[in-house]
C-alpha cells in the first residue's frame, strides 16, 4: 500500500503515520523527522535546515528532494510506504510523480486529514509544553498555517484532479481517527 497523508501542521500526521506503520508494516517516511535527524547530527544540511526550520518556512525543495530520494532507496519502502509531510508544494507533488514513476510505484491513496484550526493552535502549544520542538512557537505556528494555505493547499486539489484524494475527519480521539483510517484502507 502506498500512501500520501495530507494535512495542515499539526493535523495528527506523524502521529497516525506511526500507527498506520505498526499496524500495516509500511516504512514510514516523515520528511521533518528526516530534517529533525540531520539538525541533531549536526550535518551541513542540518546547518542550513535549522533556522529555517525554526521560522516555520519550507526547506528549499532541493534539499528535501535529495533527502527523500536517498530514504526511497531503501529496501522496506518497496513494501509498501506512507509519506508524511511531502509533498508541500505543487513542485515536489511533480518531483514526487516523477520518481515513484520511475520506481514502479505511483501513489494509491492521498489522505487528507481535516483539522478545525482552532485545535492545531491547541495540539501544538500542548507540544510546545511536553517537547519544546523550537518550530512550535506561537509566531511560527501562525507562519507555518500560513505556507499551508498558500502552498500545500494547492496539492490537495492535485490530487483531487488525479482521483486519488480521500478526506477523513482528524478532529476525536487518536484512537478514533486512527480506526477512521483504517477501515477508509479496507483494513478496520
Ligand atoms: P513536520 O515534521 O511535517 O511537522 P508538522 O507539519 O507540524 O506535523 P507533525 O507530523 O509534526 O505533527 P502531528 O500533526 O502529528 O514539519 C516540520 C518542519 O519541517 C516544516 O515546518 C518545514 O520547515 C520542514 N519540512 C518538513 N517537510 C518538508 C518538506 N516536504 N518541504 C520543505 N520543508 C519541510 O501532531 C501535532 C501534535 O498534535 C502532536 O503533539 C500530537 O501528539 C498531537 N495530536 C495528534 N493527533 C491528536 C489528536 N487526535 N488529538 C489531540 N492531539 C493530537
């Protein structure tokens, strides 16, 4: 099974993606936690993911790109995977195509998780609390909402024109969002 999960910072993505990989035995690939791993590393990469990072920006698409690839090269992604934060914009939803074209596996399902913002604001002050991640600050919490809409938004309707976008409520418990996923996959 190949999946793309969508949704705004915040919408419960890498927590399902953990679950959804526990339950399905898909490799999990998270693009944050790929860029978090080279921040802690302290690579050259990281070096210059940080502070972007920390405003709430987008990395350049480069950087991310030649992260994802190196990860897709693995032997458990041909198991099956679900991708968590990428894509982000119109560009990487064609790098994207572009390589999964090449890989013999093309995305089957885009799932986009709906959020009121009103609880992203709430889910990621409780995380800012129990974690201090440096991008969950108020400033960049309300710029990272911001990029959302004005980036990541338009790969939604990509999708949708592709036939491959399915919505699911992310608003509940995670127990609860996560049987919504599931039985959406055909897997409850
Ligand atoms: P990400 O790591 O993708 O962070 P995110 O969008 O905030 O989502 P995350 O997965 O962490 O949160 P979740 O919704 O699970 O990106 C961070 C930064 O990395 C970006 O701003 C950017 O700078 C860079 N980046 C990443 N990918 C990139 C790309 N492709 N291109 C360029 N730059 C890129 O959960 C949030 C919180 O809610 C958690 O604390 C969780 O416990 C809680 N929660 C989840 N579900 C809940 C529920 N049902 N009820 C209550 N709380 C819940």
């Amino acid at each position: 099974m190949r999946i793309v999960l969508l949704g705004a910072p915040g919408s419960g993505k890498g927590t399902q993606a953990t679950l959804l990989k526990q339950k399905l035995g898909l490799a999990h690939i998270s693009t944050g936690d790929l860029l978090r791993a080279q921040v802690a590393a302290g690579t050259e990469l990281g070096l210059q993911a940080k502070a972007v990072m920390a405003r709430g920006e987008l990395v350049s698409d480069a950087i991310v790109l030649g992260m994802l690839e190196a990860r897709m090269g693995e032997a458990d992604v041909a198991q099956g995977f679900i991708l968590d934060g990428y894509p982000r914009n119109l560009a990487q939803c064609q790098a994207l195509d572009a390589m999964l074209t090449r890989m013999a596996l093309p995305v089957q399902h885009a799932i986009q998780l709906d959020v009121d913002p009103t609880a992203i604001v709430e889910r990621l002050a409780e995380r800012a609390r129990k974690e201090g991640r440096s991008d969950d600050n108020p400033d960049s919490v309300r710029y990272r909402m911001q990029v959302y809409q004005e980036q990541t938004a338009p790969v939604v309707e990509y999708y949708a024109n592709a036939g491959k976008l399915q919505r699911v409520p992310g608003m509940g418990s995670v127990d609860e969002i996560h049987q919504r996923l599931l039985e959406l996959l055909g897997q409850a």
